[in-house]
C-alpha cells in the first residue's frame, strides 16, 4: 500500500510541505459526527418531545443551551472492572444532569424526569441517529481491501446500540468506550488500549475523526496517525495530519 500525498485544499499555500500516509493495517473511527450523526438537531429532537411535557423552548434555544453544557462537561470516565449496572446509572446519571442544565437554561418543563426517560431511550437507536450517507459504503470498502476497523470514542455505552441499529456493527473489529478503558480522549490511554485490543503496534493504526482536540492531536500524541475528517471546511490544512472533507476521500490515501 504506497503512501498517498494529502490533495491540496482551499486556503493552503502552494509549495506547501506534502504529507505522506504511511502504511497501515488498521482504520479507527470517532463515532458522533464520524460515522453518524443526529437525525435532525439536538434542539429539534428535544422539543419533539418536550412539547407535551409543557416547555415553552425554541428549538435554537435549546440547540444553543445544549452546546452551552455539553463542551464543559468532561465525559464520564469510569475505573476499570466497574460492573455494568453501575455503569449505567453513572452514564445515564450523567446525561441527566446534562439535559436537565438544558431545560433549566432554556425553559423547563413538567415531570422532567418523564420527560428525561423518554428522551434518553430516542437515543439509543436509529430514531434519533442517522449515518452519513457514505459511512456503510467506506466501512465495508475498508474490509475488502483487508484492513481492520474499530472504534474509538468518548460515546456513553448506548453506542454499542446505535451501532446496530445503524448495522455498522459487524463492520467494526473493536470498540473502545471512554467508560470502559478508563480514559476519555485525548487521553492517550485509550488509544492504547484500543491498538492493544487488535494487537497491532501504534504506528500500524490511523485514526479518523472530526475533533481537533480528542481526535488528532490525541491520536498524534499516541503515536497513530490522523486523519481530521474536516466536513464545513473549517480548519487550515496542516503537515501534521490528512484533512478530508467526506469518509470517501479516505480510500484515496488508503490505496
């Protein structure tokens, strides 16, 4: 598999240095905003709901409060060997927490905790997630060609659900949870333990995702290459790391 330079973009500089993916032998994936995505808003799915329960909200109300909470909770990181009842309640203690700063900042409602339990459960599953249009085609792509594939995220353990739902989850070798190998990205942690799971060395592994932060500069930190799966075309180009604007673009480097 020979390297394949990174394609040029908007906004980068001619005679800019140009940078070489070397082999590899396994492809990780960020979930959220990687794979899948939110069928709809997170404000529009809220109020789906909400309505019945009495909020007074706007969708972009509570889309902005959503943001507001969620980039200053760090993910719940649990020790390992915690049993999974456990786990569970500390994740679904988390979330509620979450939606409940929400409702608190944009307008609560009635019976919250009703509200809260139906909320969460739209969450689990293809109702409230949906693929990117070429996330099935590139992962099974990925297998024919032989490369392993597994997951690497901060997603609470309703990903594992959400993955088949989505009928993603035979295409990927292993999944890696934040909540169960002790460390939350960038972390580099759970990047070991990720590569250790398919018994490959960190070098062997690229990682894709769309956080600059968890994503690329942890998996750089961990000795992976990355892959900065940029889709609004938001950050400048770098030496340091591949920019892709879809998961098709990938198979270019990978060839």
């Amino acid at each position: 598999m020979p390297a394949i330079a990174n394609r040029p973009r908007g906004g980068e500089l001619e005679g800019s240095p140009v940078l070489k993916i070397r082999p590899v032998r396994v492809v990780f994936f960020d979930a959220a905003e990687t794979l899948f995505r939110t069928r709809g808003s997170v404000g529009n799915i809220y109020l789906s709901l909400a309505r019945k329960y009495g909020s007074k909200a706007s969708a972009n109300q509570l889309d902005g409060a959503f943001f507001d909470v969620f980039k200053k909770q760090p993910p719940p990181v649990l020790p390992a060997g915690t049993s999974s009842d456990v786990k569970l309640q500390i994740e679904k203690a988390w979330w509620r927490d979450v939606v409940h700063q929400v409702f608190s900042s944009a307008g609560m409602m009635k019976d919250f905790d009703a509200y809260f339990e139906e909320v969460y459960d739209v969450f689990k599953g293809s109702q409230g997630w949906e693929l990117f249009p070429e996330s099935l085609d590139v992962l099974s792509r990925l297998k024919e060609k032989g490369y392993r594939t597994g997951l690497i995220t901060n997603f609470d353990t309703r990903v594992l659900d959400v993955l088949r739902a989505l009928g993603i989850d035979r295409y990927l070798d292993s999944k890696t949870l934040s909540s169960e190998a002790g460390a939350a990205k960038p972390d580099p942690a759970i990047f070991k333990k990720a590569v250790e799971s398919l018994g490959v060395l960190p070098s062997e592994a690229v990682h894709v995702g769309d956080s600059m932060s968890d994503d690329v500069r942890g998996a750089l930190s961990s000795g992976l290459q990355a892959v900065l799966l940029d889709r609004h075309r938001l950050f400048k180009p770098s030496k340091n790391f591949v920019t892709i604007e879809s998961l098709t673009e990938l198979l270019d480097y990978l060839e």
